[in-house]
C-alpha cells in the first residue's frame, strides 16, 4: 500500500478530514512510526522467513581482520567466506567475545577456528584470508526499513498487515484531540491489528512435505 492511499484511508477513518487538521508532516511521523514498529513485530515473529532479507558481499583483503558490517544492518542472520577464492565456502560462526577465554590483544591465531566476532559496527575473523580474494565475504542480514516520504513509496507489509499503521495513526491524532472514544477504539482495533502481524509471520515457514501413513492390513 502506498504512502498516499495509507494517508487517505487515515483521514478517511478519522471523518474526511483535511491537511488542515491533520499535515502530512506530523501523519507521516506516525505513519512512519507504526511502520517501524509493525516490521519490528514481523522480524520477531517470522521464524525462518525473513523479513527484509539482503546479502552484502565484500572483498576478502589479506591478513585483513576488521570489516564494516553494512549501515542498514538490523538483524544478522549468516557470514560465509571463500578463503581460497575457489567457490568453497566456509559458514562462519558468530562467537559471543565474552566466551572467548583468551586475551583477544595477544592477536593469536587457531589454524582450526572458523568464527567470526561482531563487536560495534565491526565483524572480526578469527582467521583472516592468506590473499585477496573478490567477492570473498557475505553477510546475510535483515535490514533496516526506509521510511515512507514520497507518495508512491510502498511498505513491505501484506495490504492487511497495514491496518496496524493506519489504525496507529488514528489513534495519535485521537489522544492529540482528547477524543476518548476514539482513543478507546483505535487502541482495541491496533492490538488486533498486532495479533494478526504475529499470526501472519509466524506461519510464514518454509513448506513441509506432508506426512505420508501406511496402512497395515493383516492377512491370514
């Protein structure tokens, strides 16, 4: 849905109201943050679906440790590596420093370790490539969602999904105009809208392949 016909449906909701009662400035704050807040929800409950999935790639530099994670980070998901520029790539676990037991500044390096550390906006290899290899490093990561600003920008979300933003934004304008009823109605409609966010990502699995019985018959 996109950001004009979210803005229309609100102001529609709200009894046709105008520009003058309701800017595109301050509703697309709210919109803007009800949209963050529903893909928040989605990525908590999308189990093995990912939400806004990206894969960065970047080039392996010898005896290089450091890398910037990419800025639209969110949510890390998978780091694999092609050490040998030879198409063989290594998984590499992310490993929490706090378990590494040795110093980490005597730079010791395990020849059998294949794990990297992510510390700010930095990921560390343990074992760092013997030369430089293209395209060597990928992160698999769900990525920050952009905000909505021109009028044919579109969420992400399925148009359903959608009611969590619309309903959101109702109801700030309702507690900005001391609309109690309005309040109390837009504050049951969102957790509705919530739940079925929950329900929609957390059945979004990969497909299984149905069960196949036997049925045993004995014959005498």
């Amino acid at each position: 849905m996109t950001l004009t016909k979210i803005r229309q449906k609100i102001r529609y909701l709200l009894g046709e109201i105008s520009t003058d009662n309701y800017s595109d400035t301050n509703i697309d704050r709210a919109i803007n943050d009800y949209y963050s807040r529903a893909v928040s929800a989605a990525l908590q409950n999308s189990g093995s679906w990912e939400v806004q999935g990206e894969v960065s790639t970047a080039d392996l530099v010898a005896d290089q440790k450091e890398y910037v994670v990419p800025a639209d980070l969110l949510n890390l998901k998978r780091i694999e590596a092609d050490f040998y520029d030879d198409e063989e790539w290594t998984v590499l676990s992310v490993k929490d420093m706090r378990n590494i037991y040795y110093p980490l500044s005597d730079d010791d390096v395990s020849a059998s370790s294949s794990y990297v550390r992510v510390f700010d906006n930095s990921l560390f290899l343990e074992n760092p490539a013997e030369s430089n290899v293209t395209g060597g490093l990928k992160i698999y990561y769900s990525k920050e969602i952009t905000d909505l600003s021109g009028d044919s920008d579109a969420t992400i979300l399925p148009d359903h999904c959608n009611n969590y933003i619309i309903h959101g934004a109702c109801l700030d304008y309702c507690i900005r105009t001391t609309d109690t009823e309005g309040i109390n109605l837009y504050r049951q409609l969102l957790t509705e809208d919530y739940n079925n966010i929950e329900k929609h990502y957390s059945q979004k699995l990969p497909a299984v392949r149905a069960q196949i019985s036997v049925h045993k018959e004995r014959y005498n």
